[in-house]
C-alpha cells in the first residue's frame, strides 16, 4: 500500500532502505555488526529483517551539463549527487553502503570545494565514476539494481531536469532534448529497473522538476512542463520510500548561498541528525524535517502561500526505518549549526 502525504511532498524521489530496527552500527570497515540501541530509542524503530551493508548498492546521478542545450543547465546536480553518495557511504553515522559499491554517474564537475574534495575521497574509497547520458544510466541503474542484495538496501539518487508529456514523467541525461521523450528516460522505466532488485529495501531520491528549463521561456512565470507530477503507485518493494523534491505540480529549486538543491541540502542535513529524534534519524523524522525546511525556504523566496512542498511515497511499515543513528555529540553539532533555510539564498532564474 503506498501512502502519500499531501503536506509532506518532495520532487525527488527517494526510495530507503533501512537498517535492522533498534540496531545500530559498530565500527567496521568491512561489515556493519550490531548492537541494541538504549531502550528509549527503542520506541522510535520498528523492528525489520536483517540488515547488511555489505550488500547494499546505490547510483547517484548528477547531470550538470546538458551537451545538446547548454541553456539549461543544473548548477548544483553533480554537488548533489556527490554529497548525497558521501553522507550514504562515508559518513559514519549513516553508512548505508560501502563506497565500493557506490557509482556516480555525472556530467560536469561539482561547484563546491568541499564537494570537489568528497568526490576525490569517494574515488579513493573505491567509488565508480561514469558517464550520464540516457543509455549509461539506465545500464549503470541495472548492474546496480542486479548488484544489490536481499540483506542490503539499493539506493538510487538523481538529480536533473525534468518534464511531463502526455501525463509520463521524464528525467533528462546529458545527451537528452527537453521536449523530445525518446531521448530521455521514463520514470516508469526507472522504477521497473529498481523492481528487478532483490533488496527488500530501496531508497530513492529524484531531484527532477525544474522551475525553469526552455531556453526560449521568457515569460515571468515557470514552465508547467517542468512541473512535478503526483507519485503513482511503484512497486512491491518491502521498506520502499520514495521523497519528491516537490509537491505535484510545483517546482524544485536552486540555492547557490549553500551549492546544492533546496531539497537535498536538507535531506543532508537531516541525515547530519538535524531530523534526530532519541538519537535516531527515521524516515519520518527525516520527512518531516524536510517537508519544513523547503516549505520554510519556498515561502521566504518564492511563494508566501505554499502549502505541501515535497511528496513522500512509502510502500510496507517504514516510517520508522532508521537511517542514521546520531551520538550525543552529533545532536549538540546539529543544534549549533543554522539551518539552510534561515540563510538567504542568491536567486537564481532559469531563462
């Protein structure tokens, strides 16, 4: 049964797999072994099958540069991608996945300095680097799909451009012409390459609806084109979550004060145990804390009035799914350090 909460929408897609409830991890570099968690973080995870790290697999995507129409460019995408595939792999409190099963697939180069460095320590780590173009995705998304274990949890991150047509969402690759659906790919092929998974668990991101992408608009308002369509039902993936970078019909957006999407900067941020409940990031916790976040920053710098500004798809009990499990310390760095969303951004238009 999927579940879809109106106030709490996202454009990008998520889909998460979660660890083993009320487990956390140990240090190890090879494995992620176990342990009980205190008994009043116990009442925040629900208790799901075993977890093992060590089968996970996860592509994150990040399309910058578009060969064909420079115009249209995404300034953040590979930022994005690259920061999202260090906070899964590298980051000890959540550690989803072992960088050596981690491919990026990108078109053009990070914006941040401190993206540039995780990217050089995620190459080190041993994360694959590929191209981005609609056909090396969607092989990329099959190995990786194929390479994901019933124990694990497959992640999937892309963030792009998008548009609709004829009621179908597409995502653009590098090579892909905006208004041309051949060239692009379907989400509704992404999804049934992400249902061939073996992993109980998938975790998904799709940072997709552009408020701008035609070089030729000119008018003051978005193209609705762009615009993030209403999540339909995916798959019978058990523990699936899928997080939309924006509600349907509404658009994602850039925030160069911080170099990366609005959306991902908090999904980041929520896993960095801003979304902390009792020590524990869950997937409601973290969906919570970003519906906030974006809705707050939407309303300073673009729309007073929004309402919902993400959507959120889960199939099977995964509200409690545990995604990063947070020390002491790391909830008093939480604490200290101001959201995204009460900085002020630079504007960027998409003409």
């Amino acid at each position: 049964m999927i579940r879809i909460w109106k106030p709490f929408a996202v454009a990008i897609t998520v889909v998460s797999a979660a660890t083993a409830a009320m487990l956390a991890p140990h240090a190890s570099t090879m494995t992620r072994s176990i342990r009980r968690l205190p008994m009043q973080q116990q009442q925040h995870v629900a208790t799901v099958s075993r977890f093992d790290r060590t089968q996970s697999a996860a592509l994150f995507v990040g399309v910058r540069r578009f060969t064909k129409d420079r115009t249209i460019d995404v300034p953040y995408a590979v930022d994005d991608a690259v920061d999202l595939a260090y906070t899964f792999a590298l980051d000890a409190r959540v550690s989803l996945v072992p960088a050596e099963r981690v491919v990026l697939a990108l078109s053009g180069t990070p914006q941040k300095e401190e993206s540039q460095h995780r990217l050089d320590e995620l190459k080190k780590a041993g994360a694959q680097i590929e191209n981005a173009d609609p056909s090396d995705i969607l092989l990329l998304l099959q190995q990786q799909a194929a390479a994901a274990g019933q124990d694990g949890m497959f992640i999937l991150s892309i963030s792009s451009h998008g548009f609709v047509w004829e009621g179908t969402p597409y995502i653009l690759g590098s090579t892909s012409l905006f208004r041309y659906p051949d060239t692009a790919l379907s989400t509704t092929r992404i999804f049934d390459i992400v249902a061939t998974s073996e992993a109980r668990r998938s975790l998904l991101f799709i940072d997709a609806c552009r408020e701008r992408i035609a070089s030729e608009v000119r008018t003051p308002g978005p193209d609705p084109r762009t615009a993030a369509p209403l999540i339909d039902r995916m798959t019978q993936i058990e523990g699936q979550v899928v997080f939309y970078a924006a509600a349907p019909g509404r658009y994602a957006y850039d925030d160069p004060k911080n170099g990366n999407g609005v959306f991902t900067r908090a999904v980041i941020e929520g896993l960095h145990c801003k979304a902390a409940a009792a020590g524990v990031v869950t997937v409601d916790t973290l969906r919570r804390y970003v519906e906030r976040e974006v809705r707050q920053w939407i309303r300073a710098y673009r729309d007073p009035s929004i309402g919902a500004a993400i959507q959120v798809s889960m199939e099977g009990d995964t509200d409690d799914m545990p995604l990063a499990i947070c020390s002491q310390e790391d909830l008093n760095d939480a604490a200290s350090v101001p959201a995204a969303s009460t900085s002020r951004p630079f504007l960027l238009s998409r003409r």
